[in-house]
C-alpha cells in the first residue's frame, strides 16, 4: 500500500488540494467536516456519487 493511501485529511485539506480541484462542490458536498478521508475513501465517494442514478420527476 502505498504512504499516500494510509494518510488521512480534512475535508478542507482535500477541498483545498490541487487533485481535486475540478471537484471542489461535489467534495464540499460530499465530504464531513468532522472526519478524516485516505485519497482512496475520496475517490470511491467521488465514483459512488457519479455513478448514481438519476431520480424522474
């Protein structure tokens, strides 16, 4: 596993990264401001969320 996987951040660390720059309201969204996500728990939340599927009206 690599050192980058086990790190843990804050929502706003992560809001603030340039990696997630393209999603920065869908992590505002998303993401909790009291816990703490690995890049890995990020991109499965980003993955879930567009793959989600579409409510008709």
């Amino acid at each position: 596993m690599k050192n980058d996987e086990k790190s843990k951040y804050t929502k706003e660390q992560l809001v603030n990264a340039d990696k997630y720059r393209h999603s920065k309201d869908l992590l505002n969204a998303l993401l909790d401001a009291d816990k703490l996500y690995s890049h890995d728990d990020v991109e499965q939340l980003i993955k879930r969320f567009l793959k989600g599927k579409v409510k008709a009206c």
